[in-house]
C-alpha cells in the first residue's frame, strides 16, 4: 500500500503566485522519500497541503487512502510535522514542549512521562530538559521538535529540512534518529532538503523538484544511472597556457563540457569518464603542461539536478542559518 | 472530536499559555502600572473636584470598575500580536496539525487572557480599597466578577485574533487596533455615565462590548443593583461566541 498518493497536485498562491503545478507521485509505506529542489521549489507548498494546513488550488493527495482536504482530522492522527522555522515555544522548557505536545496528541498520562522521558534520552536532551528552549542552541531545538513530532508514533513523519543548520555532529544524530525510526518502527519519512549529501544519505526514494514541478523520481542509485556522466578533476602544475585552446580541445570530446575552477584546477564532465581519461591526459600533454593530482568519480546528484533542472542547486551555508536565527531571536525579543 | 476531548484540549492550550506567563512575569507587571496610574492620578483628581456626576457615589468608586475593564480590554485586545508572531515562527503551524479542534486553539489563547485580567483586578481593587472605595463582597458577586473578566478578555482577545489574522502584518495590526482602542474606550461608560454623551454616541455604546463589561462590574462590585445583568452577560457572551468563531475562521486563513 502507498502510504502518500498526490494526484496532479497544484497550489497558486493569492497574487497569482504558482508554487506548485500538476505535482504527481507516490510513496510506498515504510519508505524514506525526500523532496530535492533548491530555495523557493514548492517544497513547504506541497508539505504544507499533505499535513493538512493548506487546501490545493486543484488535484488531490491521500495519506494512507485518507483524503487530506476532505477528512484533515482524521489525517492529523496519523501524522507527525516538523516545520521549516524552529517552531519550538521558545517560552516554554523543553520538558513542557513535549508535555503539550503529548497531551494535544492524547497520549493516556500513564504512559506520558516515560515516553518523554525516552524520548529526551534518545534526542540526547535529558540533561537540559528544564530549560527554556530560548536557551537551546538551533541544533538542540531541531532535536527537541523531532522528538515532538514521533512521541505519538505517527505512521508518516513530514520533516521540511531536518537538519538546516545543524553541525555535523547534529546533522549526524538527526540522521541517525531517522533511519531508526525507519528501521525500527516501520515509520514513513517524507522529508525535504537542499542539501545532496543528506538526500543521498537518508532517502530511499528522491524527487527532484524544481519551480513548482517534479522532474524526476528514483533512487539515487537509479537517478545517477539516467546521468552516465562523470567528472575528471585534474590539477594542472602550472597556469602559463591558454585556457580557451584546452578547454576547445577537450570539449571537442562528444558530450564532453569542462572549465576552471580556477586557474590550475580543471572539472571536466564526460560520459564515462575511464574510457576518455588517456585521451585527456594526452591532450594536456600537448599543450605543455603536466598534471600535480587527479581525481575521477561517477555521476553525483548534482549532475542529476543540474540534467533535470538546468540549474545548480544553491549551497546553502552557516550564513543562511544564522538568518533564520537571527529572525527568531528578534521575534522573540519583540514579544 | 467529543465535547470532553474539546474541553480538555482547550484547558492544555489555556495551561501552557499561562506557564508561558509563570516563565515571564515580566511583562504581567508591567501592565499593572497603567490601571494604577488612572486610578491615582486621574481618579483622585477628579474626585477632588467633582468634575462628572456620579450621583451618589464617589467618581474613584465608579471610575474603578472602568478602569478595570479598560485595563483588561488593553492588554487582550493586543493579544493577537502573539498569534502572528506565532504563525511566523511555525509554533501555530505545528498546534495546527496536531488533533486539536481550532475551537480549543482560540478558546484556549483567549481565556488566558482572562489570567492577566484577573491579577490586574486584584491590584486594582487592593489599591482602591487603600483609597477608600467599598466594594460588595458577597461569594455570589465574586464569582460573576470572575466570569465576567474572563469572558471580556477571551471576548477581546479573539477580536484580536480576528484583525490578526485580517491584517497579517504586525505594523498595520498595531495601527489599526491602536485605532479602533480609543473610540471603545471614550465611547463607553467607563469613564463617565452614558447619560453626559451626546444622543448619537449613546447609540453606539450599544454595540461596544466594552460598555457591557463596564456595566456588569459596576453593578457586581459597587452598585449592586443586578437588574441588568442577565441581560449584559447575555451580550456580552453573544459577543464573545461570534468573536471565537471569527477567529476559528482567523486561524484557518492565517495558514493560507
Ligand atoms: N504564503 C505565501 N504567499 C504567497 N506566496 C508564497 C507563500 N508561501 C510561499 N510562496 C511562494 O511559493 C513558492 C514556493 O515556496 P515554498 O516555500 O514552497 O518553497 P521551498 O521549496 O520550501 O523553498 P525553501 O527552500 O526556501 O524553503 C515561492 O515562489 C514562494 O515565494
Ligand atoms: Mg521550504
């Protein structure tokens, strides 16, 4: 059974604004599925309607065979959703966030304090369960509001970028809690990121979306075989030749493009890049120079993207977060 | 839902709000500072030189449930500030998907500004009793004083909801409601008796939820003269349902 069917999904915001259009696919139950698409894609648009809080503007999506906008309260059951913002009450401790949530989702008061208190020990939290949540740092709080989202075991868990911000060793955790709770509890993970390494790390299932449409879907390993593109990185020992002589002669190679990344290092892409390594090396050759290192890897989601969608996905950094932060923390020192 | 699950789901949002207020006292005393400033600057002064008549009881006796009732619709009346703030932050999005009826969602925020209503009228009623006001104090009384300062400030705080969710940015709610404050308050009986206003805005009092509340106070705490309170709660309640179920409405357009 599927546990998320959208059919022909569109959603056109007040001010004739499309974020999504004729949005189809499915989810098999017990999979992780992730939606990749860099800034403004539609990704929380179409998060949004599946966790009931938005009506499409046209088509129809069911979570386990239950229509989203046509029975929404017996969707919110079954579901759990971790918004993009950090949307812990940051006025509340972090024990008092998952007590609320465990009362609105009606977990019996036996059960209650020992399912908190699992949680807070696996989300690595125990220790700072009586402090306000303005005093957690972004990681701390992405962890807590995981943690409140799967305290009543919802059969789908919706997380719209899990892990924007976190360090490495936050991002790992985060991941690790999701493929347990995969694992271990047979949850459905509907997730959305822009970050590569972390749709290749988690997801089963990959659709890559781009303005509002969905390009393709697949499995990374699937997705990669569509490209049979791969990259030669080689770092030239010195730069006193003419870049646009080697450039044409490389990319005179069928399906071959490349340029400098900077002026010694070299990225070429080329369909299978071990049949054309000798012939590229040869070409270097002749023009002089010779080669420091030299690296050659298959087709990365990035040229998945970037073949579905015509366009880099943006990398997003240290900086983007600490914007989100930033807005946080002034919202709550207006309040 | 059953009527138990609602009830119970509206108290949880209504006990995290004012766990929220226990965390930040703040602000709570802060807003006590503005009632005493009107009951001891303005309401002396006036008393002192008989400026409205107030028949045969003193203008700080009958300036006290006004001012009350000012200081309540004040400080409810910006509640929905919180909403928005809320929504930004994806707190409302997260209370949204979770099984809870939007009913239980504005019930519960309204109603805990009743929280803040209450603590105002204690100090309020502690310092004018310092100033020579008697109150009627029987059990009865009380309770309907209780109620009534919970159901205007839910009554305010769901209207506020409502433009919250109407106006959706912060700069032009502020605007607004700092409109629409100043005409419910002089167009109301809180600082004198309908009676001294010119005929037309004694219409308009009719329609001023304020001017109920101001009226079931007085007559609970100084006149006690009930006669007219079936009749005002009964308005004032009326209000109150229509403002909750706006702000149902409020909510689900927020998320829009
Ligand atoms: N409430 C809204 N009103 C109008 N337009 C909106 C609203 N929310 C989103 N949009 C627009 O819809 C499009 C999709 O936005 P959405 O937030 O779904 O993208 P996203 O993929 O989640 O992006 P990000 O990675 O930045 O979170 C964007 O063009 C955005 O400007
Ligand atoms: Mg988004």
């Amino acid at each position: 059974m599927n546990a998320i069917d959208v059919q022909h999904l569109s959603k056109i915001y007040r001010g004739d604004i499309k974020a999504i259009s004729d949005l189809s696919f499915t989810v098999g139950a017990g999979s992780v599925f992730g939606f990749l698409g860099p800034n403004g894609a539609g990704k929380s648009t179409a998060i949004k309607i599946l966790v009931t809080l938005m009506n499409p503007t046209a088509g129809d999506a069911r979570i386990f065979d239950i229509d989203v906008s046509q029975k929404p309260k017996e969707i919110r059951r079954i579901i759990g959703y971790v918004p993009q913002e950090l949307s812990a009450d940051g006025s509340l401790t972090g024990y008092e966030n998952l007590l609320l949530s465990a009362k609105l989702y009606e977990i019996p008061p036996k059960e209650r304090e020992q399912r908190i208190a699992d949680i807070l020990e696996m989300m690595e939290l125990a220790s700072r369960a009586d402090s306000l949540i303005d005093t957690y740092s972004g990681g701390m709080v992405r962890r807590l509001e995981i943690g409140q989202a799967m305290l009543h075991h919802p059969r789908v868990l919706f997380l719209d970028e899990p892990t924007i911000g976190l360090d490495p060793a936050g991002r790992a955790l985060v991941w690790r809690q999701i493929r347990k709770l995969n694992h271990d509890e047979g949850m459905t993970i509907f997730l959305t990121t822009h970050y590569m390494e972390e749709a290749e790390a988690l997801c089963t299932q990959i659709g890559i979306i781009d303005r509002g449409q969905l390009s393709a879907v697949g499995s990374p390993t699937q997705l990669k075989e569509t490209i049979g593109v791969g990259t030669i990185r080689i770092v030239l020992s010195s730069s006193q030749f003419s870049q646009s002589t080697l450039l044409d002669m490389i990319t005179s190679i069928p399906g071959a493009s490349a340029l400098f990344q900077d002026p010694q290092i070299l990225e070429i892409k080329v369909p299978n890049p071990a049949e054309h390594i000798t012939e590229i090396l040869q070409l270097i050759k002749t023009n002089g120079i010779s080669v420091n290192d030299l690296e050659l890897r298959g087709p990365t989601l990035e040229d998945v993207f970037l073949k579905y969608t015509g366009s880099h996905l943006e990398v997003a950094g240290p900086k983007e977060w600490k914007s989100i932060k930033q807005r946080r923390r002034s919202v709550r020192r207006a309040s | 839902m059953t009527l138990w699950q609602s009830i119970k789901k509206t108290s949880t949002i209504f006990e995290f709000e004012v766990r929220k207020l226990r965390h930040d006292p703040f602000e709570v005393f802060v807003r006590l500072i503005q009632p005493t400033l009107w009951l001891v600057i303005f309401g002396t002064v006036f008393t002192r030189y008989r400026v409205i008549d107030t028949g045969n009881i003193s203008y700080l006796a009958f300036l006290t449930p006004g001012v009350m009732a000012q200081s309540l619709m004040f400080t409810a009346i910006f509640y929905g500030i919180a909403i928005t703030w809320d929504k930004d932050s994806g707190i409302l999005a997260k209370l949204m998907v979770t099984p809870t009826g939007r009913g239980s969602i504005v019930l519960g925020k309204g109603m805990s500004a009743g929280v803040r209503g209450l603590l105002q009228a204690v100090v309020i009623i502690l310092l004018a009793l310092a100033l020579g006001v008697s109150f009627v104090f029987s059990p009865l009384n009380i309770l309907l004083v209780i109620f009534v300062i919970v159901l205007a400030a839910t009554c305010f705080a769901c209207l506020s909801i409502v433009f919250a969710s109407l106006l959706r940015r912060r700069e032009r709610f502020m605007g607004v409601i700092q409109l629409i404050t100043m005409p419910l308050f002089f167009a109301s009986n809180a600082l004198y008796p309908v009676s001294v206003m010119p005929v037309p805005l004694q219409y308009v009092t009719l329609v001023n939820p304020l001017y109920y509340v101001v009226d079931c106070l007085r007559s609970l705490l100084i006149t006690n003269d009930l006669s007219n309170i079936p009749l005002h709660l009964g308005i004032l309640l009326v209000f109150t349902i229509l403002f909750v179920f706006a702000g149902m409405y409020g909510l689900k357009r927020l998320m829009q």
